[in-house]
C-alpha cells in the first residue's frame, strides 16, 4: 500500500489508523510558536461510522486506502440488509443496514446510488445529492400563511423527517438536498 504524510491530507480520504480503514472529516496543521507542529485530524471509521478525534506529530505518515465508486440502483430492503443491482449486467448486492446506517432516509425504491468499495470491500452506500420524495404526513398548510422564513415538521415516503415551509400539503413531492436534509423546492 502507498503511504502518505500528514501534509499531503485531504478531505475525504481514507486511510489506515489505528488498524481502522477510517476518512478523513477534517483536519488543521497547528504550527504552535513552541514546540513542533502537530495536526488536529478527525476521522470516521469506514466499518462502523464513528468518529474519532486525535492529535499526530506532523509529517506522520499513514497507509492509505483505494476507494471505488459504482453506480448502482437500490432496489429494496428486508429490514437486515438493503439490496443494490448493476445496470449494466443485472447483478445484485447486498448491504447490512448497519454500513447504510442514516443514508436509509434518502433511500427509494429503483432510485440509482453509489456504492463504494474500500481495497474491494463493499463499505457503504452514497445516495444521489438530490431526491425527490412525497410527503405523508404535516400540519395542513393555510392560505395566506406566507410569513417568510417559518417552517413546520413534515415526514417523507421513506420516513425521513425534514423542516419544510408552511404551504407544503400531504402528498406534496418535494426536492431534498440529501448532504443536510434541507428542503429545496416543491416540484
């Protein structure tokens, strides 16, 4: 495997701490004026989704890890694992909802996704940035009820729930960013 030092960091790659495939979150070179440079990093683990925190002298080198990406398209889950199919050649994967863990919400049926392998591992599932979901349940919208900014709770077709403007009714289908669950547009 390559290694690569502290300097030449990036967000969202993976590499091997701890005997963990983790990505790298976020990370800050600190140049203290005593003492040697050191980098605050922060880090999830590929397997299980914490997060971790810690300090490394600067110029540490780590083993990375190859991440691959395919598209895919979800097909169903049976409660234990989510079910995922090739376009191409119509082979289907399977994935323990633990790797999915909260991208579950953004989920739907025939909706297309990538999945990522790490050193040829399958490790988890990346839904599109924007989906388009129906609402099945919210506080009925009132007409005139324009007052800019306020919003109200409303649940999705696939359980998610999101903070959605005041004149969104049930059966609404609405455009959501999936990176922050933020409401878009109604379409």
């Amino acid at each position: 495997m390559a290694t690569i030092s502290t300097a030449d960091f990036k967000n969202g790659m993976c590499i091997m701490y701890n005997n963990k495939m983790c990505t790298i979150i976020e990370f800050q070179h600190v140049k203290p004026g005593k003492g040697g440079a050191f980098v605050r990093m922060k880090l999830r683990d590929v397997r299980n989704g914490r997060v971790y925190s810690d300090t490394v002298n600067s110029g540490v080198k780590f083993e990375t890890v190859r991440l691959e990406q395919k598209e895919m398209t979800y097909l169903y889950n049976d409660g234990a694992d989510f079910y995922f199919m090739d376009p191409n050649s119509y082979e289907q994967f399977s994935l323990p909802a633990d790797n999915v863990g909260d991208t579950a919400k953004w989920l739907k049926e025939n909706d297309p996704v990538t999945l990522e392998y790490a050193d040829g591992d399958l490790i988890g599932c990346e839904p599109q940035m924007f989906v388009e979901l129906e609402v099945t349940e919210t506080e009925p919208g009132f007409k005139g009820d324009t007052v800019q900014g306020t919003t109200k709770p409303a649940t999705l077709e696939t359980g998610a729930e999101v903070k959605v403007p005041t004149f969104v009714n049930v059966g609404d289908i609405l455009q959501i960013d999936t990176r922050d669950g933020r409401f878009v547009k109604r379409v």
